[in-house]
C-alpha cells in the first residue's frame, strides 16, 4: 500500500495563530485540494496526522472539529480525491501525551491501524514538530515551505534526509507524476 501522512494546518489549509475552531474558519491552501487528489488517483492512501491543542484548551469542542474535518472531506471529494482517516491529538501542549507531534505516538497509531510500516512513507507538514516525529517514528519528513515552513526552513535543524518542496500540490507531482 502506498500510503501519505498530512499534517491539516499550514500544509492542506491556512493555519491561524488564533486556531481553526470552525468551517468557516477552515480554508484550503491554493492547490492542496487537487494534490490530494492527485495522490489518491495515483494510488496512494492519504491520511492526515493534526495535533488539535484547541479542544484541550476548551477553544472548541470535538463537535466543532468533526465539522471542520466533514468541511474538509467534502471539499477533497469535489477536487476528486479522498482521505481515508484522520488522526488527532486532542491534548493541550503541556500534556505530555505520546501522541502530540513532536512524539511519534500518532504516526506508530496509524502504521499500526493500516498495517503498513512506516519507512520510506512521507509525513508533509510545515512545522518543525511534523519532521520531528516523522523521523522518530522512522518515516520520511517532507516540508512544504506554506503556513510555517518557510520559518522552520530558516530556523534550521531539520531532521536528517528532510525533503524541502514548495506546497503540497509540488509533493503530489513529485510523488505522483
């Protein structure tokens, strides 16, 4: 199985320092939409991999966060592409749960849930944190310079063997040609 792990927020959609606490809030960046597309035609499984702080902060509520993602599945699905599962953590940073992002706690759960080990599959995000546990959990780190990828670029310290692209939309054409 060819599979794909996603980060949500600053890699399919414009992230916000104030969070996406709801669908009218939720908006794709330019592209992203067709790339996931593009890779589910192409084969592959897309699975998205989101630390969700705001719900254990209480800035919402998992109601609140199923209609994001319901806004997100439809918006996928008219661009002609699918994703399978999502994968969150619902947990407040100081937590220190083992399933927030640095940890690889929520990529080992999906390689466990899809039965696929983790080498070689690429987890694209843009923050530092999604290369981190990327690597940790033995998968690919790809940053996409969108959201905060420039700024983790140029902050350097990025995880060995980390692959650079523009967006999500030059991944899928790199992976997906």
């Amino acid at each position: 199985m060819k599979l794909v792990i996603l980060d949500r927020d600053g890699t399919i959609n414009h992230d916000s320092d104030q969070f996406i606490k709801s669908p009218a809030e939720w908006k794709p960046i330019k592209g992203s939409l067709e790339a996931i597309a593009r890779l589910t035609q192409a084969g592959s499984r897309v699975v998205v991999a989101t630390n969700q702080s705001g719900i254990g902060r209480g800035l919402f509520d998992m109601a609140a966060l199923n209609a994001i993602h319901d806004t997100m599945h439809r918006a996928v699905h008219q661009a002609g592409g699918r994703i399978d599962a999502i994968f969150f953590c619902p947990h407040a940073g100081d937590a220190n749960c083992e399933c927030r992002k640095p940890k690889p706690g929520m990529l080992l759960e999906i390689a466990k849930r899809m039965n696929v080990e983790l080498e070689g599959v690429p987890m694209v995000g843009d923050s530092l944190r999604d290369l981190q546990a990327a690597a940790a959990a033995g998968a690919r780190p790809v940053l996409v310079l969108t959201g905060k990828g420039r700024k983790t670029r140029d902050a350097g310290g990025l995880p060995a063997g980390t692959v650079v692209v523009p967006d999500l939309a030059a991944f899928a054409a790199q992976r997906a040609p």
